[in-house]
C-alpha cells in the first residue's frame, strides 16, 4: 500500500484504493491531485456568470459604426496596454489625483482663515464646530447619490458636475466676509463639502484602470494625495494670512483679503480642473453585457 500510494502521489494519478475495489468493497473516494484556481464553483473568474446586476466596464462609446479614429482614440482594458504592471490610462490617474488633491485642499487651505474668521463674524469655539463639521455633512449626504450618477451617466459627467459645486462653494465662502453671516459660512462649507464628494468615484476609476496585483499601490498612492491635499496645504491659507494682514483690494466686484484669498485661489484651481476633465480625461463607459435568451424546459 505504501509504494502504491508513493506512486500516486508521484506519478500525479489519482488516489484510488484498488485493493478495496478488487474484493468488492467501496472504493475509496478518487481525488484530483492538480488543484484549480479559481474553484469552478468561484465567482473570482467569471462575476457575470453570478451576479446578474453586474456592469461590464468599457472604454468609450459603445459604438460599431466604422470609426477608425475613435476606436484609436479609445485604450480598451482588456487590450495589451494594460499589463500586469501598468496603468491603462497614467493621463487619467494623474487627473484623477489632481481632483482629489483640491478637493481636500478645499478642507487645508481654508483651515488657518476658519477661526480668524468665525471670530470676525462674532462666533465662538461652537460656531466653528459647526463650520468645520458641515464640510464633511455635505461629503456624507451627496457621496451616494455621486456615486450612483457616476454609474448612469459616467465619471467625467460626474466629476465635472461635483468641480462645478466646488467652484460655487469656494465663491460663496469668498463672499462670506462681505456678507457677514455665520449661517453663510455653514451653507458655503456645506455646498463645498458636497462637490468635493467624490473618494468613492475616483478611488472606483483608478480601480478599473490598474492591474489586479499593482491595484493597491495606486490607491494607496491617491490616498496619499487626498493626506497631503489636507494636512500639508494649510501652509498656503497661512501664507495669504500673512501676506493680506492689513490690505485689502477692490477688483470690481470682487474684494481680495486675508479671508477671501484663499477662497479665490482655490476657485482657479477648480477652473484648472475643468480644462483636464475636458480636455484630458478620457470616458470609461459602462455597458451591460448582452443577456441570453433563457430557454424554457418542460
């Protein structure tokens, strides 16, 4: 038996007690000895097979006319430009971390102007709790419904409507001072909390455009990015606190000071935003796989 079983096991055969059939007992169960991965039974391999909701992912429009430019234009995923160690698309990546990167310097830069600035209005330490604490009210409240828009109408769509509430927000908060409404400075955090919503929508974009084993070190790169975006920026809110003490100047409309400077110059880096998205960023469309026809057994 144990030369039989060395054999077996060597030989790459199955394991099968041949004794036991010989005198007409039950055999012992055969077993394959070459494992597969995934299990046939997985969903790892084939996630259509199993999930009936699932959305195959696709670049660019969905589209079987002859258009050579357009089909050159468009990288597919599942194409060789996406190797096991790449990015399909490093432009759209390096969008993607500029879009996080200004929406948490909308948190950074305005940081060291929050407190000067809800003691200018005549607010106190609870005041500032509340401004502080709407931005991330506003992210919480629209990051669900960015989310899903991004499913049925497509990142760029997305991400130019969220820039655009950013942009509106970052003007708001300028006019705050003028205004001279604590409630304003609430709205205006809110409103910038909401178009900055879009952790979810990026991190899913960079998710299909890398590899499976390289899909961690890009988000966690991203993840860096939106740190940084918070934690290292305050410095240029500090600056413009320093540079605008005790000055003030009148452009039309348009009063730049210690309080509504860096609201100003984040608005512009929004405007820098806008011409990526629509000059850079390419789409990835999503398209629901072709469902066959059930056949029905009697």
């Amino acid at each position: 038996m144990a030369s039989s079983a060395i054999e077996k096991f060597t030989g790459g055969a199955p394991l099968v007690n041949k004794n036991s059939d010989e005198r007409g007992d039950i055999s012992t169960p055969i077993i394959e000895m070459t494992p597969t991965f995934p299990p046939l039974e997985s969903t790892y391999g084939n996630r259509a097979k199993y999930d009936e909701h699932y959305i195959a992912m696709e670049d660019g429009p969905n589209d079987d006319s002859d258009q050579p430019q357009a089909h050159e234009d468009v990288i597919s995923i599942s194409s060789s430009v996406l190797t096991a160690e790449g990015l399909a698309d490093p432009l759209g990546f390096f969008i993607i971390c500029f879009v996080v990167l200004i929406g948490d310097m909308n948190r950074g830069v305005l940081f060291p102007v929050m407190w000067p600035l809800v003691q200018e209005l005549g607010g106190n330490s609870v005041w500032l709790g509340y401004a502080v604490g709407a931005f991330s009210f506003g992210r919480i409240i629209a990051s669900p419904g960015l989310g899903k828009w991004s499913i049925e109408r497509g990142y760029t769509k997305t991400l130019l409507l969220s820039t655009s509430i950013m942009f509106i927000g970052c003007l708001f908060f300028a006019q705050v001072h003028r205004i001279g409404s604590l409630l304003f400075l609430v709205f205006s955090q809110i409103t910038m909390g909401i178009g900055s919503a879009t952790l979810g929508v990026t991190r899913a974009y960079v998710a299909e455009i890398t590899a499976t084993r390289q899909r961690t070190t890009y988000i966690a790169w991203l993840t860096a990015v939106q740190y940084g975006g918070f934690t290292v920026t305050p410095f240029f809110g500090s600056l413009f606190m320093y540079l605008l003490q005790d000055r003030k100047y009148e452009l039309g409309l348009i009063t730049i000071d210690k309080y509504s400077a860096p609201a100003y110059f984040m608005s512009f880096l929004c405007i820098i935003t806008f011409v990526f998205l629509i000059t850079g960023f390419r789409e990835r469309c999503r398209s629901k796989p072709e469902q066959k026809k059930k056949s029905k057994t009697i």
